[in-house]
C-alpha cells in the first residue's frame, strides 16, 4: 500500500508535512529525504533533485553516470552514458562518460541544461543555446537567437525560441529536424523523434514513428516527454498517458497524479503530486528502483 506524502512547508528548521491525510510536524531535513523536486530518465540511469536540491542517480554506472556530484542544483538531465545539472549559482556541470567532451560544459552562467545522446546543451541567461560534444550532423551548432528551451536527442537538437516558435538542428532523416510551424510551450527530443506542447495543451510530435512514437493521442496536455522508443506527457487533470512501445510495460505507465514525467531509453520516471518518484519500464540495471 502506498502511503502519500506531501510537505506542505517549512519554517526554522521543521516542515510540515500530510500524511495519510494527519499534519505532522518535522525536521526539514526529514522531510526533504524522501520527497523529490524534479527526476530525469538516461538511457539505463535515472537522477533526480532532493526538495534540498542534491542530487540522487540510481541505474547503471559503468560511466559513472549515476555517481553524481555533491552540491545544490536547480536542474538535472541525463543523457545515453552521462548527465549534467544546473547548480543554484546557475554553472553547468556535467559527470559520466566524457569520449566526445559531452561532460566538460563552457563556463558562464545558465538558466537550464539538456543532455542528449552523446552532446548537451543549454540555455544561458541570456537566452542564447550553447552546445558541447558530439557535432556530427550539426547536432552541436545551434542556431542563433534567443531560447526559452532546449532538448537534446540522439542526433539532433530542438528549442523553443522567445516567440514560442520551434527550431531544430542536426540530423534529419526521419524529419526530426523539421518541426511544425505555431508557436509551442515546450518541447521534448527524443532518440528520433519529438513532441511539444502548444499554447492550447494540445499534442503535436514529429520524426520516426515506429511504434506510434510519434502518434499522440487527443486532449490537453501540460507537459510531455519524447524518450527513445515512446512518449509520455502529463495530462491536464495531472494523469500520465504514454504512447509507443509497449514492451516490458513502457507505456504503461501507474495511475495517480503527477507533477512530471521523463522517459528515457527504455524506461520512464515521474514525480508524484506527493513528491515521490515513480519509474517503469525497463529494470536491468535497477534504473527503474528509484531511492
């Protein structure tokens, strides 16, 4: 049986936090262990952001990937064999596999990071897109402008500019790298394909499609996640849906609320209106056994 909790919050010290419905009264620090700000799906590991702001990997670690650094972060992305985080002086750091330079960020300060396959990008406070390791295809030349986003896949890149529209660069084969015109709230790339979130919530994805990756279904929508070989989002009444490949559960995701999803290789993770972290999917190297 699960038992929700919820810190409500806190002050001096102590937290308050529900649980099964009774208010209890405890040290922050408590508090802060088991509960979870944000969590991201690699491609076999899985990190997440403590209410405290350190971060947590679990999964496979053959790189290091799951053996982050300590510290407080804003944000944290997992990509194929490494991962990278924003810490709250808003510098990238990065930790994992280093063969194409993915893990060794450019210094200056930014607002939110991404780590694709084998490249990263982020975006830096002042809106510009800088990208690191791998370049094959362009995946690692963006574009300039200014970016409220940005999303690394296994070849490309996509961002949503200031006016909401999408740009994408790096490799097109399945047009991955040419997405729909309109102006968007988010978007998510995937190993091939990618989906976003336009201003009405509806669903718009585009590239590979086997499996119905790419094929959303209706309704509105908050956020969404394009992972290797399917997608997820969060609906408007904050359920998950989740649409592709089916094997080993990965779209198949648990009932309930949640604040969040990301999916990755071949599992997915979500972070509950409680603050618990919930993952599926494929479990090899444990990195869908979050702490």
């Amino acid at each position: 049986m699960l038992t929700r909790v919820k810190r409500l919050g806190s002050w001096r010290g102590l937290a308050w936090i529900a649980v099964a419905g009774a208010l209890l009264v405890v040290p922050d620090g408590a508090a802060a262990a088991s509960s979870f700000k944000s969590v991201s799906a690699g491609r076999d590991h899985s990190c997440a952001i403590k209410q405290g702001g350190t971060i947590v990997c679990w999964g496979r670690n053959n790189f290091r990937q799951a053996s982050p650094p300590k510290g407080e972060f804003r944000s944290v992305s997992g990509g194929a064999y490494h991962a990278c985080a924003v810490k709250r002086s808003g510098k990238a750091v990065c930790w994992g596999r280093h063969q194409f330079g993915q893990t060794k960020p450019p210094s200056g300060r930014f607002d939110s990071v991404e780590a694709g396959y084998n490249h990263t990008c982020g975006v830096k406070v002042n809106g510009k897109v800088a990208c690191w390791g791998l370049g094959r295809f362009g995946r690692a030349t963006p574009p300039p402008g200014e970016f409220e986003s940005v999303s690394g896949g296994a070849s490309h890149t996509c961002g949503v500019k200031l006016g909401g529209e999408i740009d994408c660069w790096g490799r097109n084969q399945w047009g991955q790298a040419s997405p729909p015109p309109g102006e968007f709230a988010s978007v998510s790339a995937g190993y091939f394909h990618n989906c976003a979130v336009r201003l009405s919530g509806q669903l718009e994805c585009w590239g590979e499609n086997t499996y119905g990756r790419a094929s959303p279904p209706e309704g509105g929508f908050d956020s969404v996640s394009a992972g290797g070989y399917n997608s997820c989002g969060v609906t408007l009444s904050g359920e998950l849906d989740c649409w592709g490949y089916e094997g080993e559960g990965l779209s198949t995701p648990p009932a309930g609320q949640f604040k969040s999803v990301d999916t990755g290789g071949n599992h997915a993770c979500g972070v509950r209106e409680g603050d618990e972290i919930a993952c599926w999917g494929r479990n090899n190297y444990g990195q869908s056994s979050p702490p």
